[in-house]
C-alpha cells in the first residue's frame, strides 16, 4: 500500500471517515489510516453526517404493519426466521396440519408469498426433509391458475419451509362457515375448477392425496387455487388424526389425510392409490360444500374410516332438496368404493359438472365474496366495476403488467447485441487464423512424425498461455471486455473468465449487448493455472478492499507476483490494482490518460480505445 | 466515462439499463405498496396500483429533470403515485377504506400540496425506507466483517474498540469500514436521499 508521509489534514480525514472523498483519493488515505493511532482518533471523532443519521434510524425503525390485514402478531414469528436474507416475515396466517404458515415478503422483489413452516415433529422423522425437498421439487414444476404455485423450499436455522404464492382469499371451509350456505351453482364451479386443478398435476403425473375443503381456496376475485400439493406425503401422520382410536388402529406410515374426505382405498391402506382417490376426495368436498357435513359425519375418527370403505354413499339430495338428481348422481359417482365405478379422471368430472356452472355468471361472485368475507373493508362501493372492461382498454392493458421500460428500447438493444455478437464472432474466427498461423511460423515444436518425444518434454511450452480475465459482476464495461478478449485470442492465448460467481454477468447500461457467463467463479480459481490475470470493470466493488470478492482477489494477485505472472487490468478494472496498492502512488485519473503503461509485470489500460495495444501488450508479455 | 460511481438516479438516466430498474423497482414497489395498505386499498387493487405508478415512472422519467434540491426525485414520485391514485379513485377501479371516515380524495389532496402533515409524513417515510432498503441491498457487496463493523459502529452506535476487539481487527480497521460502506450508500443514494 501507498501509505501517505504525511498525516492527511482534519477536514480530509472527516470525509474520509464519512465516505465523502472522491474514489481516486481513498486509496491513500486508507493506506495511510490503517497504521496511524493519531488519525484514528480523528476518524473516530468524525462530523454527523445527515445520511449516516438517516441510516440509522432506518435500521432502528421497523415499518409499520400493513394494515387491513388480519395478521397475527409478528412476535409469534419463530427467531429462525427473523433475519432471513430472503423474506421478511409480516405475520401469521394461520395453523395447518404441517405447521404454521406466514405471510412474507421476498426482500429484494417485494413479492408477497406464504411461507409453511413446517413443524419439527414433522421434519423430526427419518426422510421428512428428504421427502420434503423432492416434493416440493416436483411440485414447483405445477403451472396452472387453479393451482397455488410452489415457489421454493428452504431452510433457516433448521427450520424448513416452503415458500408458495401468497393467495389474497380463503379457504372453501371457512367460505362454508362465513357464509352458512352456498349456491349450487358456485359450489359446482368451485369444484370445476379444482378438477381442472387437479387435472393439470394429473398430467404432470402428480396425485393430491389429500383432496378437503381446507386445501382449496377462492380468492377474492372467485379464482380456484388447490394447495398443498405432494405435501400429504410428508405429513403422514397428519394432525388431523386426531383421534387416538384411529392412530392405534391405523399406522401412520400408511394413512394420509383427513378422514372425512379419504378414499376407500387409503382407509384400507391400498398401495394402489391414484388420482380417482383425488377424485374421492373432491366428491367428499363437493357433498360438504352443497350440504354442510362430509360424507359421514358421524362418529369416532375409526368409525369414519370404516363408513368409507363400507357405507354407502350418502344420496345427497335428501340433505338439500334443492340440489338436482343428476348433481347428486354426480356427487354418488365421485363417492364410489370402487375406483373403477368413479370418473377416472378430474377432467371428465369437470365436463360433468359444467352443465350446472351454467348458470352462474362469474360477476355475481365477486359480491358474495367481497360483501361479507373480507372483513378488512368497511365499506362496499360497486364491486361491479371490478370485472368490468374500463373505458380505455389501452390503459387496462399497460395495468396488468409494467411495460418493461428497455421494451422500448427492444430493438436498438437487439441491434446493438448483434453487433456485438458479431465482433465476438469475428474475433474468434481471426483468432482460428492467427493460431493457424502462429503454427504454421515454427515457432513452436514442429507437429509431425517422431517429435512426439520431444513435445512431451517441452510440454509446458507446447500449451498456449492462458490469462484469466475477472470480469465486473455487474456493469461489465463491453468495449473493454469484447476488444481485449478478440485481441488475445486472436493472438493465440487462452482466455478463462470468472466473475463473483457463475452467473451471467450484466453489461454497463450505456453500451449494451449479450451477457457474459463466465467460467469460474472467483472463489475456485488457481491462480498457478494461469500466467497472467486481467480486470475488466465496470462494477468492480466486490473485488476492491471491503468488497466480498476482494480475499479472493487478494489471493491471486499476490499469488500472480509471486510467481512474476503479468497482473493487468484496464479502464476501471485499474482500481482493483489500485486499491489492493499493487499501483503504487498511481491515482485513476493518472492512468486514465496514459495510455497503455507496463511496469515491470503489471499492466494498464485507460480506456477502451486502448484495447487493442492493451491487449497485444499483455498477449506478448505472457508469451516471454 | 464513470459508470462505476453513478448513482442509481444516473443509471436510470442512461439508455437502457435493466438491473438500475429492476432495483428501482425493488427499492419502490414495496414502498407504494405499504403506503397504500395503510390506505386499507386491498391487496388485489394495490398490487395494480403500484405496477401503474412504475409504469408512468417508467414512462414519464426522461423527463425528469433532478433540480439538485434535496427530495426532488421524492416529491416527483409522490405525486405519480398521488396523480394515478386519483384516476383509479375516479374511474372507481379502487375501493379503499380510510381510517377514521375521512376520504381517499381528501387524503390524496393533502399529499398534492408538499406543505401538509401528510406530505412530510410521507417523505420522511420514503426517506427511512429507501435508506433501509438500500442497505439491505448493498450489504452482500462486502465482506461479512466489514458490514458488521459498520454496523455495530456506524448505526448502533458501539465502542470501536469493543468492536475491533470482538471482530479480531484494529479499531482503525472498523473506521475504515465505516468509510468504505458510507461512500458506497452515498455514491447509490445520490439524489434519492438528502446526502
């Protein structure tokens, strides 16, 4: 490090310490402050600072609770999941048979989403977090609108969770008890909409297993959303078998599900399950939705479990006179022992239960739910107007979603990505010719008959020179990069990328074009792999001091010298070097306008218009 | 060219830079979402809302012009949100309860004039939010050590040498900690916040 002679004066000092002094000073004065007490005292005793002051009482204040909402108290949330890097948890939705559920917020995307926490006696048993995981993954590839998406599984603390979309709605029970009775004709599309769920994970090759009015919500806007899918797998012994009787009488490896809506063949533990036990369950739901009670209502969890393999099914339209035959046939159907006498799929139940949606205009929803449901809203203006077309449909249009605001700019960007796709393209292409002809010149080991021997001896010479180019995570400077990476390929070196981690790296907005995904991430680079390391800006702040890529920058920039390999960067990768003090007294705006400058083993670039000397420089310097 | 230390606010005054608005996004989204719960505008009608806001942001932003006043970007932003409330009250595509029966109406009036309670409610909140929001998202650009330096010093207000001392560095090393994560928070916050 450049350590400053001198103690930099007080009012230095005091921008310094409050990260005021301009980026190329900072260098200096931070080599000088590290060793010197007296500064430090200085540093210590800094001015206030009005953006220090808002940052802290930004963190010391938390925001205020959304309001409307009928959130338990966040205090109940578990500590695991206080300070989760991902989701901030803003309170409690309610209890499960798996655990408890969240509503959160994802951090960075301010989506909402519901997290199930799933309970540690669950998680306690052998294989849970496995089953979990694997479920969760087949799950996640679910896409439909009657089905509630699985986003994700994780874990904090060891707590696992499953982070699912968030639904602004209620669950079919609570519908039922909200509002005493509801019409046939919205139950039936209720329940449509559920087989049509169902069917989409049916051809997904994905069974339910636990089918009841607890797993289907309606939103606010009358959409139908099943959840919890693959996780009756997990929850073997459900909560909801309550009953002593029937945890004695059934293992709980073998039973899933809440007994008033299980199939015949899972009462009996029949390995055979299928989706017609899905369609079992959605018949028990549809019976409990048109006449309040499940299929036996009656007695002891035991006793349940044995109407369904045993009783009859009940004729439902002795419950509720108003319900027709041919919806209690349907019903009677659904509620069949045998699975070969049900529907054999959730789609044919659809189209069956499609003649009695008819007459239930989706509109007249929407007020059933909103009026007396949602009980956040005071007052009830026309609902009406929710689903109707606005006057300007183009404004509805630009609602739903933001235009992506570089939509606009679509084509210049393609443009510009060509191009630019182009330049690599020819650089590659001249660099087959350049190789070609570096071959061809006898500079290296003639290839032919008989020298095999001696290319084996020379055969550190014989591989090209490889440089390692660690490239701006973000904001990645395209003129730099694209030139210099043509320019040393073309010149026969080989080039490895790497980047904070494995993921494409995003170009600086003013000169835009493709994404670079590098090769390595920086932790896993061997600096003894390479004879020369380049940095290419322009977002650089991980690899400088304080950066979290900067112990790995450290690392191979001190391993480079060591072994007296070229360390170069160009344009804002010179800060890198900079500030790892491997520049000396060198300020940015110093070796911005001096061109292409070689120090020993260290290079420099300016700008981009010096790419291509930039370039060649380092190409012949890893060649010696 | 200094692309490295543009503010956000220049990033978005560039050409074409998706990621200075997917943070802008992040950064606000939630901010006018919040702000319109307290509302009591339900979940479905805001989440429209906010996504119209960022649309006339998006689309309105060429022609904003930073004056160099504190809160300018703040208060530009505020009557978006205030300018769209109102076409959605009008068109009666929201339906909000306000606490203690006043009226949506009235409340968007107040946040129009910058001289109300309300207005200077709202930017004070804007200003705590964006502040945490931006330190949540700057924290894993450093190192562990040199963010909880910062931390425990610069915000809560720690002894340094306490800090240096349950950190294993010099107390030196925390002020230079606190220097690095300020310079950065100021070079991002540049024109969104008073700095």
């Amino acid at each position: 490090m450049t350590a400053l002679a001198v103690h930099p004066d007080l009012a230095t000092l005091n921008a310094f310490a409050l990260g005021r002094l301009p980026e190329y000073r900072r260098g200096d004065v931070e080599a000088h402050v590290a060793n010197c007490p007296e500064c430090g005292r200085a540093l210590e005793a800094a001015n206030p600072d009005s953006l220090l002051d808002l940052a802290r009482r930004a963190v010391m204040s938390t925001p205020a609770p959304a309001g409307g909402e009928t959130l338990g108290p966040a205090t109940e949330t578990p500590p695991e999941l206080l300070d989760h890097p991902r989701y901030k948890v803003l309170g409690k939705l309610g209890a499960g048979g798996m655990g408890v559920v969240y509503k959160a917020e994802h951090r960075v995307m301010g989506r909402l989403v519901a997290l199930k926490v799933l309970s540690s006696r669950t998680t306690a048993k052998s294989g849970a977090v496995d089953r979990f995981r694997r479920e969760v993954r087949i799950a996640s590839k679910l896409s439909h609108p009657n089905v509630v998406t699985a986003h994700d599984a994780d874990e904090a603390g060891g707590l696992h969770f499953l982070v699912m979309e968030y639904v602004d709605g209620v669950s079919l029970d609570r519908l039922l008890a909200l509002k005493g009775e509801l019409p046939v004709t919205m139950v039936c599309h209720f329940i449509r909409q559920a087989a049509l769920g169902l069917q989409h994970a049916f051809e997904k090759g994905m069974i339910h297993r636990d089918v009841k009015p607890q797993n289907i919500m309606v939103t606010r806007k009358g959409a139908v959303k099943v959840l919890d899918f693959g996780l009756a797998c997990v929850a073997r012994d459900g909560d909801e078998l309550t009953s002593a009787t029937a945890a004695k009488v059934t293992s709980p490896d073998m039973v899933m599900g809440t007994p008033d809506f299980l199939a015949p063949e899972q009462a009996k533990c029949s390995p055979d399950v299928d989706i017609r036990a899905d369609l079992y369950g959605l018949g028990g739901t549809l019976c409990y939705l048109l006449t309040g009670q499940p299929p036996f209502p009656g007695g002891t969890a035991f006793e349940k479990l044995m109407a369904h393999v045993g009783d009859p099914p009940p004729d439902i339209s002795t419950r509720r006179p108003a319900i027709p035959a041919a919806l209690a046939a349907v019903v009677s159907k659904l509620l069949a022992k045998e699975p070969n006498d049900r529907y054999a799929t959730p789609a044919e139940v659809a189209a069956a239960l499609l003649p009695f949606t008819k007459a239930t205009p989706s509109v007249s929803l929407v007020p059933v739910l909103d009026a007396e449901v949602v009980p956040a809203v005071v007052e009830a203006p026309a609902f009406e107007v929710l689903d109707e077309e606005p006057a300007t449909p183009k404004k509805r249009k630009a609602k739903r979603r933001p235009v992506p605001f570089y939509k606009k700019y679509q084509s210049k960007l393609i443009a510009a990505g060509v191009l630019l796709a182009l330049l690599a393209v020819g650089g590659v292409a001249a660099n087959r010719l350049g190789g070609n002809g570096d071959e061809g010149s006898g500079a290296k080991p003639a290839s032919g008959p008989g020298t095999a021997k001696n290319a084996a001896v020379v055969s550190p010479k014989a591989s090209p020179p490889t440089v390692l180019m660690v490239l701006a995570p973000t904001e990645l400077y395209l003129p730099d990069y694209t030139p210099v990476r043509s320019e040393l390929e073309r010149s026969g070196v080989r080039v490895q990328t790497a980047s904070m981690s494995r993921t494409p790296c995003v170009p600086y907005s003013g000169t835009p074009g493709p994404s670079v995904m590098p090769d390595l991430a920086i932790g896993d680079v061997d600096p003894t792999k390479y004879d020369g390391v380049i940095f290419i800006g322009s977002g650089v702040w991980p690899y400088v001091p304080g950066g979290n890529g900067a112990t790995d920058v450290r690392r191979i920039i001190g391993s480079l010298r060591e072994q007296g390999k070229i360390v170069a960067a160009i344009c804002h990768g010179a800060r890198v070097l900079q500030q790892h003090g491997v520049l000396g007294n060198w300020t940015d705006k110093k070796f911005e306008e001096s061109g292409v400058v070689r120090k020993g083993q260290i290079i420099t670039g300016g700008t981009a218009t010096d790419a291509i000397p930039f370039a060649k420089e380092v190409a012949s310097a890893v060649k010696k | 060219m200094l692309p490295t230390s543009a503010s956000l606010l220049d990033r978005l005054h560039g050409p074409a830079d998706p990621t200075a608005w997917d943070r802008l996004t992040a950064v606000y989204s939630p901010l006018i979402r919040g702000w319109l719960r307290k509302q009591n505008v339900r979940d479905d009608d805001a989440e429209d809302l906010v996504q119209e806001v960022l649309v006339v942001v998006v689309r309105r932003f060429p022609d904003f012009e930073h004056n160099g006043r504190t809160g300018a970007f703040r208060a530009w932003l505020r009557m978006i949100a205030v300018n769209v409330s109102r076409d959605f009250w009008k068109a009666r595509r929201l339906r909000p309860a306000v606490v203690g029966g006043s009226d949506f109406g009235a409340v968007l009036d107040r946040l129009a004039d910058p001289t109300d309670d309300l207005s200077r409610e709202w930017d004070k909140e804007h200003d705590l939010f964006v502040a945490r929001r931006l330190l949540e998202i700057l924290r894993p650009q450093f190192e562990e050590k040199t963010w909880t330096a910062f931390e425990r010093f610069a915000l809560k207000g720690e002894a340094a040498a306490e800090v240096a001392k349950d950190l294993g560095i010099t107390s030196n090393a925390v002020f230079i900690a606190k220097s690095r994560v300020l310079a950065r928070l100021r070079e991002e916050a540049a024109g969104l916040l008073d700095s």
